[in-house]
C-alpha cells in the first residue's frame, strides 16, 4: 500500500468513526473533530506506513548475504 493511500485510508476511518458517534447522538459537535482530527489521522496513517517501509527494507537489506 502506498503512503498515501494508508493515510486516505486511516482518514475514512477516523471520519467513520465520528461520524457513527454524531448519528447515534453521542458526540453534539463533530465540526472541531474533524477539523483538527482529519489531518492528524491523514498524517498518522502516513508516518505508519512510511515506518513500516523502511523497518522492511531495512529487514530485507539485512537478510542478503
């Protein structure tokens, strides 16, 4: 998966997840949630997936004779 499409991916997430909790009545405002949380999930999503690239390649480089 590509860093950006971890990030995308981490993003629906989050704002599925708001979006559950605004329709069932237990978040009143979801409009700060998304604004401050959306980019922090993109972001996060992002940085996982660039870590777990270089953790492999680093793996793989050190498995070769």
């Amino acid at each position: 998966m590509t860093k950006l499409g971890a990030g995308a991916l981490l993003l629906f997430c989050y704002i599925d997840v708001v979006a559950a909790l605004a329709i069932g009545d237990w978040l009143p405002d979801v409009g700060p949630l998304l604004l401050c949380g959306s980019p922090i999930a993109f972001g996060t999503g992002f940085v996982a997936q660039a870590v777990h690239d270089v953790r492999r390649r680093n793996a793989e480089r050190d498995a070769r004779p």
